[in-house]
C-alpha cells in the first residue's frame, strides 16, 4: 500500500511515534462516521481534530471522539475567554497547513495549543488524521502525550 508522505507522517516519524497508516476512500463531508465505517472501527475511536479560536481570536485544537461533540461553554470556560467557536475552514487551513477534512495535530504549521477529550486516553488505540483526506493513522494514545503535550479536557456531549 502507497503511504503518502505527509507533514504529519514526518512529524511522528521524526517523534519516533508507534503508528499505522489507514488510507479509506474520502468522502466530502463524510467525516469521522465515513472513515470508521470505511476502515471497520468504532467512531469513539476515531478523532477529529478541531481548530477553534477564542473571541479574541487565539487559535487552538480539540481532539474529541468523532461521535461527541465539543461543548463550546465548558471548553470557553476552560480558557477564561467569553466564547470559543470553530475557525473557518480558510482560518483553520492558514494556522494548520492542512485542508478540512485532513487536519492532522501533528505537524502544523503554527504551534497552536492542544486540548484533548480526557476518556480518549482510556481507549487502547486512537485513529486521527494523518495530515490528508482519506488518511488516518493507528496510534495509541500515548503518542499524544509524547508528541502533543495536549492537556487533557472533559468538554464532550
């Protein structure tokens, strides 16, 4: 099987990162529901990767479970700001390097914070984007801590 070589392949490679590519054939708009079905894994366990930015415009990432949703009061609480909301798709492309839909955490182009759902480290392996549409990778969840340094949130519903 062909592997692209991304950004984020790089990233973990260069982090010495545990992990196995997962190419499915992507669907616009299909999100995390698409790719668990097309590669045969549970939608918890597959990632979504969200860049969001404060009222004041600070950009950062949520990594939550592709079949939750991030609770933009508790996550604005968090931070001490009035609200949080997702960027734009062009926001969320100019902070990271990647297009929607193949939004990686790892390998962006800005370092942005990361905060990540706290019960997706009680899952013994993640699947999130590798850095393309049609591409996740296999990790366990622990690389995020290796790489990321995510500190860990509970803002799904």
């Amino acid at each position: 099987m062909d592997i692209p070589v991304t950004t984020a392949i790089r990233a973990l490679r260069a982090g010495n990162a545990a992990f196995t590519p997962c190419v499915y054939d992507y669907v616009e708009h299909g999100g995390t529901d698409r790719a668990a079905h097309e590669l045969g894994v549970g939608e918890h366990e597959t990632v979504k990767t969200i860049v969001m930015e404060t009222d004041a415009k600070k950009p950062f990432i949520v990594l939550m479970h592709g079949d939750r949703e991030i609770s933009t009061k508790q996550m604005a609480r968090l931070l001490g700001v009035k609200s949080v909301a997702p960027c734009s798709p062009e926001s969320a492309t100019r902070h990271t390097g990647y297009l929607v839909g193949g939004i990686s955490p790892f390998g962006t182009r800005k370092q942005l914070p990361v905060y990540a759902e706290e019960s997706l480290f009680d899952l013994p392996h993640l699947y999130i984007n590798g850095g393309r549409r049609g591409l996740l990778v296999q990790i366990a969840p622990d690389v995020l801590d290796q790489l990321l340094h995510p500190q860990r949130v509970q803002v799904a519903i």
